[in-house]
C-alpha cells in the first residue's frame, strides 16, 4: 500500500448522499418518472392452495385507461433465471394455473393512472379450485427435507456427551415469521427499447436483478441495465428477484410503454420473503463448573411449496463455543406460504436466540453468572476445524460491554431487583457472527480537473457505500473528500455482490483499494494530461487453510422492567459492545449497530407476521396489526467499537450490518427471566404471557 | 352538476407556489404532489396512515397526505420537504446521522419541523411521544431524537 | 392503494350537506377528517358512490359554550379539544383520553365527532363520551334528534344514525361538583389502539361515598361497556381500597371479550380488572384530598 488510511477512513464523516436524502431529493425506485409511464396493479389469489379454474378479464378490460390485463392464459412463456450464492431464483409469475399461497400473483392490470390500474384490478373476477392448504409444520402431510442444503454439522459424539454430561438443559424455543417491511414499498419500474430492459429496482443487488431478468426473457445480460441508486431500506427483502419485478418487465413489453409497479403494503408481506418461523429444540450438556460437554441443535422451519432459498439456522452456532461435542441439523417443511427470504442476520437471528437463551438457562442452573459461563466457553480457535481465528474480539466484548452496563451490579436471583412495583431484570448474551466475502469488481477515475470517480454496481440501502468509499478513495488518492464521487446502484459499472450477508463493505473496500493502487500505477507511469485515467480492481475471499475468517462478535446488555399487574415489559437500556474489525466510520457504524438493536427489539417485544390458522392468510399485513417499534418504544441505545482491523484481507473491515440485530432477543428473554423468574422460549415476548 | 358538487378545480398553494388542477376526485394529496407535480420528496411508505413518511404541513399543521384528498386541500397551504430547504433540522439529521436509507427522513423532518412549533420538544420524553407517528425501520430513532433535541434547544445556531 | 371512483360533494352549509345526504343516503359517506375514512377507501373496504365533504361547511368548527355544558360541532378536530384550556379543565378525561389516540399527525385532521360517528369499539372517544354520559346531536332533513351516548353506540362501527343523518355535534354536560374522573388504557405499542381502556366519572356525595358513578371499558365488547356491577359495588360506598378490589373483581367477572390476534379473551378481562382498579384508585385519592 502506497499511502497510509488516514485521516479520513476511521473518521465519523458525514454522510455523503445526506444532503439529498435530507431534502427529498434522493431518487428512490418509486420515484422514477417518464413521460408516457403506465401504471401496473396486481391481482393475488385468495387461497393458499388449488388452482384457478376461471379468470374473468372483460370488465377490467374495459375500464377507463386500462392498456392490458395480462393473466396465466395470455402472459408470454417465461424462463427461469440463474441461481445465485443464496439459491434459486424465484417461480416466474403468471406462467399456470395452480396456486401454491395466498397472495400468489394472478393478473396484473396496466392502465394510464394508478388510480385507474387499481379500480380495474378490483373487477378481474378468480374462480378456484380449492385445495386444502398445508399450513403447520406438525401436518402429517407436509414434505420434510431434512440438512436441505447440506449444513448440518457434527463434531465428537454429542449423544453420548449429553447421555454422560453432568448437567443438562433440554428446551424448546420458537420464533415467529417476521416481514422485513423496509419503508420504502418495493418498486419496479421497467422501459423496453427494442430487446433493451431497463428497470429501476428496490435491490440490494443489481447484478442478480439484472441475471434474473436476462435469464428469465431469454436475452444477454448485457441488454439488461438495472439501476438502485438509492433504496428505501430492504433489511434481506432486497437479496432476490421477486415475482412482481419480471410482472413490470413483462408488462413493460405488452404495453410498449414504461411501467411502475409499485407494490402495496400488504403486498410486501407475501412478495418480498421474511424470516421464516423456527421451531427449535436445544440440548445442552455441561461440567457442574461450567465447561460445555455437548450442544444439540435442531430446527425446523417452512420453506414455500414451488421455491427454495439456501438457509441455514442452528449450522449457525457451529463456531461461537469450545464445545467438543455439537449437532447441528436443520429441516425444511414444505408448507402453502409465501416465498420466504432473507431477514437481516437470517437464521443467525433464530439459532443465537435459541443458544443463548439455553445458555442462560444453563448459568441459572449452575448458579453462574451468565457472562462467567460464557467466558468460560469462548472459542479460542474455530471449533469446527482448531484453526485460529484471524481475530478474537469477544473477551473484550464482554468485558467492555459488561462494564459500560454496569452488569455486576445486578444481583443475581431472579425476582430480587424493583423499582417501585415494577419488576427489573439484566440480561444478556453473546454474539459470534459468520464471516462473508463475496468477489467484487471497482473501477476508480481520476479526472483531468483533479476530481476521482469510484464506481460499481453495489448498492447502498443506508448501510453508508456512498460514504466509506469516498473517505476510502480520499486517502487512497490523497484528495479531499469532496473531490470523489461514487457511483453505485448500476449494472453498467464493475460488478459487486450484494448488500447482504454483512459482506458487502470488505468485498468493496477491498476492490476500492485495488482499483485506487491500479490508478495511482498509471499514473506514476506517466499519462496523457487532458484525459482521464481510469483503473480498475478486484478483491475475493482469501483462500487460507491456517486461520479461519472471523466475523464480528458481539456482547449484548439489556435491562428491562416488568409491571407485574399488567405484564407490561418495557426495555430501558440497551448496550452493545461489538467488534466489527476496522471501523471505516464509527458514526455510520454505529447507526447500523444502533438500527440493528432497534430491529432486534421488535423481534424481541412485538414482531409476529400473523397467518389465519383456517386459511393461511396473513391477518396483519399492515404496519397497523404488524407492529414495529416506534420512537417512543425504543431506548437509549449504546453502541462501543473493541477490536482493530482484521488481518484477513488489506482492508480488515468485517462488516457490521447484522450483528447488531442478533443479541438483542435471547439478552431481553434473559432479562426477563431474571426480573420475573419467568422462563419465555417463543418470541415476541408478549406481555399476557408475563402474567 | 347539483348543489354542493364543487367544480373539480383544485387550487392549492405548495411551498408558496400556487397550483391549480383538475384531477379525479380519488387522488390523495400525496399521489397529487408525487405524481402530478413532481413533488417526489413526500414518501409513501403504507398508504394507510400507519407510517408517518407523507407526513406534510396543511395551514401549518402536520397531516398525513396520504389520508387527505387532494380536492379537501382547495384554498389551502401545503408544505412539503422541499418547502423546508432552511430548516435546521436539515443539517442536523445529516450531523447526528439520523436516517440510513433516508426513506422516512422527509417524513420526520417535517414532523419535527411542526414539533418543535408546536412547542413539545422541551424534554425527551415528548420528542419520542409525538414523533411516534413516524415510523423508522432502520431504527434511527436515538439519532433522530438528538437532531431534534438540538434543533429545538437552539443549540445548533 | 386507490378507492373506487366516487362523486365527490363539498356543501357549504349544513342544510346542504343533508340535502345531499337525503338524496344519496345509503350510496354516500360523510368525510371530515378522513382519517377513519380515507384508509378503508384506499383499500377499497368502503366503497361509497358519492363522498360529502363537510369540511366547507360553516359553523361546525368551533367548540361552544351552551347552557350548562360544552358543544363540540363535527368539524372540531382533536387536536383543538385535547389543546383547549377551557375543555382541558371542564373535563380533563378529554385530553387524557385524546393524548392516547393515535398519533399527532392523525389528531391534527381527525375530528372528535368522526371518531364517534366511525364508532370503533377500541377507540378511546367512544368510551370517554359514554363515560360522559355526552348527547348525539343528530340532524336530517326530517329534523333533529337528541341521542345519549349510550344509546348512539350499537355494534362494531355501527351507531344508531340513519343513513341520511349527519352528527353535527356532541354536548357534554358540565359535570356536578365533587366529581372527578380518570382514564387509563394499555397498548403494548405506543400510539396504537388500546387492548383495553376505562374511563370513570365518579360524584362524592358529602360524607365522601360515592353518590354517582359511570364506570365504561373498551376493547371488551362491540361498543363501549359500560361496567354495571363495578358501578354497583361503589355506589354509596367510600372508594376504600376494599371497595375497590371488589369493583375489580366485579368489572373483570361482567366483560366477556373475544381474543383477537393482539391479545387473548382471558388477557383483555384481566386488564380491564387492573385498569377499572387505577382508574379508581386515582379518582379515590383526588377525591380524598379535594
């Protein structure tokens, strides 16, 4: 490296695009405006299981301004797009008559004005012919599939090390479907020019929008142009090509004109996957002093009828103990629901609220503190294969994290902390995040006036791309940060995996600094003044067999208080204590953190996407019924960096997007345990069961 | 046209600037403002009145545009984010970080905007009260409440 | 989300709007603040043909003085009552009650009498009015009639008002001296409806026991309840804490809710047992130290 990172990259710049967000200026998918725009409506199934028998069209046909009511019968015949790092792509819309969940697309309308779209899509009339829908785990009909994508994992003998251990935890844990439910509508607007596509799309990753499309009307990728300059939040919803973008494509091509499809709120919840429902059964063996002798993690979890998405739940805590002996195995259950996806830490969520809440038990149990118990356990080296981890930040999130709560001064029985009639509880867990890195191209510009451009098709949901690459590239090019521009969000620039998986900021750093280092090589060897040089660079995950890539770990402290007349349960103070690795800006990577907690605490409190036990429908799809946190539910939040850079990869950044999300939950059930003496093992925590 | 049917001209001033139109009876000031006028700052988030991002000022009261018909404004002022470029909730939502994606933050501005008009934002605790009609699922929330606390105490001047 | 193609009306007086009620009753809905409204016509649960907009009306916007209480017209805001300082000290379960609803950008368009008139049983002015015991002003073109809150609230979003009557107003009643009233509700999330609510409005008669009680829940039934057993435990009794913990028991043993999928039967009996207990407690000991 050429130049020292310094002083920007490590500083709490600013956020670069804050200017434009801040003023409304930002242009979302939804705000994406051409003259002659049409405007799509869909029409979803109202049962989880048949087929339709008939499709009336007729009087949406004739409506005012309606262009096409497009249905299985008339669609055009579709392919299926290239799986991608996180599986298959989804079931192409509108290609037959059976209907595999409720909210499946039928019909979509095309009309002049939304207002007009929306009124014809109300008098499409749907026959069925109904099947009786599979909607419970437990149905004896559902088609398991047990280690479905080949994680399961097992080291030492855990049967026999629970049969022999000299204390034991066994419980089950549930948590509940949960929609991601980004507040920006998920939107797709699409523009033929001849077998040119262009489509503005709430992604968090244009290069899989842009192969989906390609692959599904049979057209090279080149002829595909995806843009996602800014997105309205996506939290996992973004990480796949739903149905209703290849819909806008299609009816795009039927109309001959743009289209915006923008979907509903209710739409959100069946069209943009969510975190699918566990059920999870924990076993625990332990030394009466401590030292884990066995886990035994199982889960199961729905995966939608005609779709699959490579998932992974207890595989998860495969490294985050010194435990000898560990199972891990996971079942899928094909059931009539939605298309699940990916939520922020998926299955990391789930399997960690369920270990640590079990550890929790387990320290009660012992009668250790619960942050003794986990130190006692930490995993020095990866247990999964005894190599040393690139680098070892959870001690010094425990004790940091413990002593910025202020943990020791609880006192351990449950029950024996009040604050006037309300009951207080401390509680806390521990976080051991996987590492992802995916291979990612950057170019970088110098331009005659002295100014830089970065690019690549990367997008920036509001984890701060724009603004780490800037200080980044500032260093890199010793210019002042207003003299480098980044460009994201456009399959035309260097292709960059997705914002997913919290592997998004080392794989750009990385390309970034490669793409920089290339340029400032030209440049050392002389160029043509008057033009500009461009450079670009790559980075992939390093193939190393001596040290195993850390993720981020992370402490989490939560206090709350219970009204023991209400059940009410209110958390007061949160503290996070994470290392991240190189903290590119301790401002931004704090709000991911502090959002992170922020979604950790409605997962833990209120969180529950709601079916119809009869019909499978989804009762609360709104922000109404499906409750997030809202301002006045949330706390003091506080967030401490421990750690430096990671020597894995130049840059040493780990990625912080996830981690913050994943404590939260087990810290607030071990919380209330201790403020109630109440054991909860299904999530939300809803106050009636405080009772 | 019978007693009480109103002509279906619309003239409603926007950010100062008068604006007549004809539109459908069914256009919501939101769709109005996005889709008509280009206004796009003002965000549809539900379109139910759960979310707060259309959160717009009508006579200088804060209102959800999206539960207000465009031909109930007639006569009316209506005040949007881009109407609001000197407000100093601007520079300190950007200076305390207080949005991610951004998606909500015209929403809270102007919330916070009619806020601290109101005269509520003196303790904490009513910040995080009457802005919790504005949703943020990136979880912005303490941010958002430090850029507000510092607007409304003056101690950004 | 878009309604329904409707005509959309905009009278400017009263007589008008109800001329316009009277021709298309059943085929209309009233708007004033829209906030009940507008989301069911975006995604098209209410279907109307013709909308009547009351906001141009004259003379509907202003809370009035009249003889020996307050009249609240249909065009006054929530946000105006839970504001005002003479409506705050006539009758401070009012702003205890508003400051619940939703949220202040709702408050600021919602109108006191749209939320009486959409009559959601979990919504909190129902149930203060009742506890009230406020008067329905209701007018059509064959006249108008006079209806206690009691009888005005039917059924779920069902009330008593014909299809071509218009709430142009509630009146409340002073309330008599040595009265004090309390309102407590919970929600597990801010802002949102209430899985329960009470509101009591309890008279002392001199020796302190109490001479007149309305004692009314929501979130328990299809319309706001009014909580009859609980009442009669207190009546003539000194709100002591005996006294109350049998008016406890009474109101949990007299609702029988339905659970939905925010909170279950049993749950919503418990809470309106520890709510009806706060609310009397607080009005118990104010009463004490008046």
């Amino acid at each position: 490296m050429t130049r020292t990172l310094a002083p920007l990259v490590g500083a709490a710049l600013d956020r670069v695009d804050g200017a434009r967000k801040v003023a409304g200026a930002a242009p979302y998918p939804n705000d994406v405006r051409y003259p002659d725009l049409a405007y799509a409506a869909l029409v979803r199934a109202t049962i989880s299981a048949g087929r339709v028998s008939g499709i009336e069209t007729e009087g949406a046909e004739g409506a005012p301004g309606v262009l096409t009511v497009i249905t299985h019968l008339t669609a055009p015949r579709l392919s299926r797009g290239p799986a991608t790092s996180i599986g298959p792509q989804p079931t192409p819309p509108l290609q037959g008559d059976r209907v595999d969940y409720d909210g499946q697309y039928l019909a979509v309308v095309v009309a002049g004005t939304r207002e007009q779209a929306v009124a014809a899509a109300d008098l499409v009339e749907v026959r069925y012919e109904v099947d009786e829908p599979v909607l419970r785990t437990e149905d004896p009909r559902a088609e398991r599939e047990e280690n479905p994508w080949h994680f399961d994992t097992t080291r030492g003998d855990p049967a026999g090390a629970l049969r022999t251990a000299e204390v034991r935890v066994d419980s089950t844990y549930t948590t509940p479907h949960l929609t991601n439910n980004p507040l920006g509508p998920f939107t797709t607007v699409a523009r033929w020019d001849g077998d040119d596509l262009t489509v503005h799309d709430s992604t968090q990753h244009t290069a899989n929008t842009r192969s989906a499309l390609a692959g599904v009307f049979g057209i090279p990728e080149e002829r595909v142009r995806v843009l996602a300059p800014f997105v309205g939040g996506g939290f996992g919803a973004g990480l796949r090509s739903w149905p209703h973008v290849t819909v806008a494509a299609m009816a795009a091509r039927v109309v001959g004109r743009p289209v915006a499809l923008e979907l509903t709120r209710p739409e959100m919840f069946t069209g943009t996957g969510g975190r699918p429902s566990t059920v999870q059964r924990i076993r625990l063996g332990s030394t009466v002093d401590g030292r884990l002798v066995a886990i035994d993690h199982h889960a199961e979890y729905p995966a939608a009828m005609d779709d699959a998405v490579r998932y992974r739940v207890t595989p998860r805590g495969a490294g985050a103990y010194a435990c000898p002996n560990f199972a891990a195995r996971d079942v899928q259950v094909r059931l009539n629901v939605p298309p699940t996806g990916h939520m922020r830490a998926p299955g990391t969520a789930e399997g960690l609220f369920a270990l640590e809440c079990a550890l929790d038990e387990l320290a009660f149990r012992l009668d250790i503190d619960p942050v003794d118990l986990r130190l006692r356990n930490v995993a020095e080296v990866d247990p999964e294969n005894g190599r040393p981890w690139t680098t070892t930040g959870l001690r010094e999130c425990y004790r940091v994290g413990a002593e910025r709560f202020g943990w020791y001064g609880r006192s351990p029985a449950p029950c024996s902390m009040r604050d006037g009639h309300r009951m207080v509880g401390y509680g806390m867990a521990g976080v051991t995040f996987g590492w992802t890195m995916m291979p990612c191209r950057a170019a970088a510009t110098l331009h005659p006036d002295g100014t830089a451009t970065i690019a690549t098709s990367a997008t920036d949901i509001g984890t701060g791309t724009y603004t780490i690459l800037t200080q980044l590239a500032a260093d890199l090019l010793d210019l002042p940060p207003d003299w480098v521009r980044v460009e994201l969000g456009d399959t035309r620039l260097p292709k960059a995996p997705a914002a997913g998986g919290s592997g998004l900021t080392a794989a750009v750093t990385n390309a970034v600094q490669d793409a920089c280092r290339n340029l400032l090589e030209i440049v050392r060897n002389g160029h043509p003044r008057g033009t500009d040089v461009r450079a670009e660079g790559a980075s992939a995950p390093p193939e190393r067999e001596d040290v195993a890539p850390s993720g981020a770990f992370a402490a989490v402290f939560a206090e709350v208080r219970v009204d023991p007349d209400l059940g009410e349960l209110r958390v007061v103070r949160l503290v996070t204590a994470v290392d991240g690795g190189r903290i590119m800006n301790p401002k931004l990577a704090a709000s991911q953190i502090i959002g992170g907690t922020v979604g950790g605490l409605g997962m833990a409190l209120m969180e529950r996407t709601t079916p119809d036990p009869g019909s499978g429908r989804i009762m609360n799809a709104n922000l109404g019924d499906y409750l997030v946190p809202v301002h006045a539910d949330v706390p003091d939040v506080d967030v401490l960096f421990v750690g430096g850079p990671d020597p894995l990869t130049p840059m040493g950044v780990k990625g912080v997007g996830e981690v913050g999300v994943v404590g939260v939950a087990p810290a607030v059930a071990n919380a209330v345990h201790h403020a109630t003496g109440r054991r909860l093992r299904a999530l939300p925590l809803t106050v009636e069961n405080l009772l | 046209m019978g007693p009480g049917v109103r002509e279906p001209t619309t003239t409603v001033t926007v950010n100062g600037a008068r604006l007549v139109a004809n539109l459908d009876a069914r256009v919501t000031l939101l769709d109005a403002l996005r889709d008509r006028f280009g206004l796009t700052g003002t965000k549809k988030g539900c379109d139910q009145g759960t979310c707060g991002s259309c959160t717009v000022l009508v006579d200088g009261r804060r209102v959800l545009s999206c539960l207000t018909l465009f031909a109930q404004c007639d006569g009316r002022q209506v005040t949007t984010i881009e109407g609001l470029a000197d407000h100093p909730l601007r520079a300190a939502f950007i200076k305390h970080d207080a949005f991610q994606c951004g998606y909500c933050t015209p929403g809270q501005i102007v919330s916070a905007a009619a806020l601290i008009r109101e005269g509520r934002a003196g303790r904490d605790e009513d910040i995080r009260e009457y802005m919790s009609g504005n949703l943020c699922r990136c979880g912005a929330y303490p941010r958002i409440l430090a850029a507000i606390r510092e607007v409304a105490s003056g101690a950004h001047a | 989300m878009k309604p329904r193609p409707f005509t959309y009306l905009a009278p400017t007086s009263v007589d008008e709007a109800l001329a316009a009620l009277a021709e298309h009753s059943f085929d209309a809905k009233v708007l004033a603040g829209g906030q009940s409204l507008a989301p069911l016509l975006n995604f098209r649960m209410a279907s109307p043909e013709y909308l009547i907009d009351i906001n141009d009306v004259a003379g509907l916007d202003r809370v009035r003085r009249v003889d020996g209480g307050w009249h609240i017209p249909a065009l006054v805001r929530q946000r105006t009552v839970e504001r005002s300082p003479e409506l705050r000290a006539a009758f401070p379960l009012l702003p205890a009650a508003l400051e619940q609803v939703a949220h202040p950008q709702i408050r600021n368009r919602g109108t006191v009498c749209g939320s009486l008139a959409h009559a959601d049983p979990a919504a909190e002015l129902p149930t203060v009015m009742t506890a009230l015991d406020a008067t329905m002003r209701v007018a059509s073109v064959r006249g108008e009639r006079e209806v206690p809150a009691e009888e005005f609230f039917q059924f779920h979003f069902t009330t008593s008002l014909e299809d071509d009557e218009l709430l142009v107003g509630v009146t409340v009643d002073d309330l008599p001296p040595a009265t004090s009233t309390g309102f407590a509700e919970f929600a597990p999330r801010h802002g949102d409806f209430a899985l329960a609510a009470v509101a009591g409005v309890v008279t002392r008669a001199s020796d302190g026991a109490v001479g007149a009680v309305r004692l009314v829940a929501s979130g328990v039934a299809a319309r706001p309840q009014r909580l009859t057993a609980a009442e009669k435990v207190l009546l003539g009794q000194r709100p002591t804490p005996d006294v109350v913990g049998a008016a406890e028991r009474a109101a949990r043993g007299e609702v029988d809710p339905t659970g939905d999928i925010h909170a279950s039967a049993d749950y919503r009996r418990h809470l309106v047992g520890v709510l009806a207990r706060r609310v009397l407690t607080t009005i118990a000991e104010e009463g004490d130290h008046a």
